[in-house]
C-alpha cells in the first residue's frame, strides 16, 4: 500500500498491522477502530481522516500528517507523536469553533455520517457545529452544550442527554428513541418528525407535539422511515397508510391490526413479525409484489 492514493476511503475496523503505508495518501479516510499496530507510515498523509478508536501501536510514523484528524481517548498513538491541530473527542471538548471553519461554509456534517456510539462526550461544547446523519446511539451527553447544534436525521437512540442545553438545536427527523432528556434544555428545539418512543425521558414529562411517537396505536401516516431500526417495536393496531418503510428492520415487530394500506415495504425485513389482522391494500411487500387482502372500507 505504499504510495497508494485512498482519499475517503472506507477501512474502518480493517486489519492493516505491518502493512507499509509509507506515502500513502490517507486524507479524510475513516479508519475508526482500524489495527495498524506495526505498520510503516512514513511520510503518510492522514489529514482530516477519523481515527476514533484506531491503534497505532508499535507503528513508524517519522514525518506523518495527522493535521485535522478527529480520533479519542481510545485511539492509541506510539509515545511522543506530534497532535497539534487534531481533535480529540472527550468530556469537556470544546469543539464549537470547528462550526465556521468545518459547519456552515460547506454545509456538511463535521462528523459526516460516522459511527459516534458509546462515546463519552458529557461536558463537551458542541454548540453550532452540524452534525446531522452522525451516529451517537448510547452516546454519554450530560451536561453538554449543544445551543444550535445540527443533530437532524441523526440516530440519538439510547443516547443520554440530562441537564444538557440543546436549545435553538434542530433534532428533525432524528431517533429519540430510549434518549434520556432528563432536567435539559430544549427551549426553542426543532424535533419536526423526529421519532420517539415509550421510554423516551423528556424534561417535566412534556412530550413535543411535532415529533413522531413509535409504539401501539400510533399515527404514522404516509411517514418516511429511513433504514431505521423497528425490530420488535409494538404497532398494534398502529395508523401506517402510507408510510414509506423501504429496506427498515421489522424483524419480531408487532403488527396486528395496523392499517398498511398502500404503505412500501420493499426490502423490508419480516422475520418473526406478527401480522395476524393487519390491513393489506396496494402494499408494497418486500419482495416487491403489491398485495391487497380487502377493499378499504370493507
């Protein structure tokens, strides 16, 4: 792999241990929880590239260009690498500079679409950065301030987030999922079709009207689901004409007696679900084939 050129390229959790990567063009590669223990990195160019849980150990890295990269306290680096410039993802971060420089002028994700789950951020400053489609599930964010943060379409399931300051932050169309919102601020969020369910824990109680609730019952009605995980949720006689379900995971889910009428299945995954009395017209199953049991009305 000397000399190789792999801007943007995807290693992530790849084993690499002694590979020659000397060279080597790495810039903004995602090589999060990568094995290149022992490798020869001279003079590789890894800027900007996200080496959250990478390890480095035992590895030549005489002249490497680590500028820009975004790693954590996982990550691990032979004794003495130069890390000026980087950014370390930890509690008490503060990254809300990066909001100028990486955020609003390109108007893309700092994070782009990365796996952030399990990570330990409470206390950090995120505030204004865009961090949309980025993956923070069972993520610890107490205490956090993220005023104006960009969390839309991201998966925030399991995530914690007591005594935080979201406010003026868009969570639109983000999973809620099991997210613990204990004593935070939410003053002037945005959670427009954001999804919720049971157990999700808003402060005071208080459940925001314009969010989408998940459970039995509930009115999902031509609601666009995006490669979302629905595995044995319970939709019970749930409202779902319409909804755009392409490729979602319904594995075990409960369907009985919900109204699927002319909703897309396609590529959707049924293992296990029940569907005993639930309303089929014009639906799209996931093999592709339209099914209808009854007439509406009837």
């Amino acid at each position: 792999m000397k000399n190789a050129k792999l801007r943007s390229c995807g290693l992530a959790e790849a084993n690499l241990s002694g590979a020659d990567l000397s060279n080597a063009d790495l810039t903004k590669a995602r090589m999060e929880n990568a094995n290149l223990t022992g490798v020869t990195a001279i003079a590789t160019n890894f800027t900007d590239s996200f080496l959250v849980g990478t390890n480095f150990s035992d590895a030549n890295l005489m002249g490497v260009n680590f500028r820009g990269i975004v790693y954590s306290s996982e990550t691990i680096f032979p004794v003495g690498v130069n890390l000026a410039q980087t950014i370390q993802l930890a509690p008490k971060v503060n990254l809300s500079g990066l909001a100028e420089d990486k955020s609003k002028s390109s108007k893309r994700s700092v994070f782009g679409s990365r796996d952030l789950h399990n990570i330990d951020l409470h206390q950090a400053n995120l505030s204004d950065l865009n961090m949309s489609d980025v993956n923070l599930s069972h993520a610890n964010l107490d205490r956090a301030i993220l005023r104006s943060t960009n969390l839309s379409h991201a998966s925030l399931r399991g995530a914690s987030f007591r005594d935080a300051n979201l406010s003026n932050a868009d969570l639109s169309r983000a999973d809620l999922c099991d997210v613990d919102f204990s004593g935070s601020n939410l003053t002037g969020i945005r959670l427009q079709e954001a999804v919720y369910n049971s157990n999700t824990i808003f402060p005071d109680g208080v459940i925001p009207p314009k969010a989408k609730y998940l459970g039995a019952g509930a009115d999902l009605q031509r609601y666009r689901f995006n490669h979302i995980d629905l595995s044995h949720f319970d939709f019970t006689a749930a409202n779902m004409r319409g909804a755009y379900l392409c490729r979602v995971n319904l594995t075990g889910a409960n369907l009985s007696k919900a109204d699927l009428s002319e909703a897309n299945l396609e590529g959707a995954k049924l293992d296990g679900a029940n569907l005993e009395g639930a309303i089929f017209y014009r639906t799209i199953m996931p093999d592709g084939k339209v099914r209808s049991d009854r007439k509406l009305g009837t």
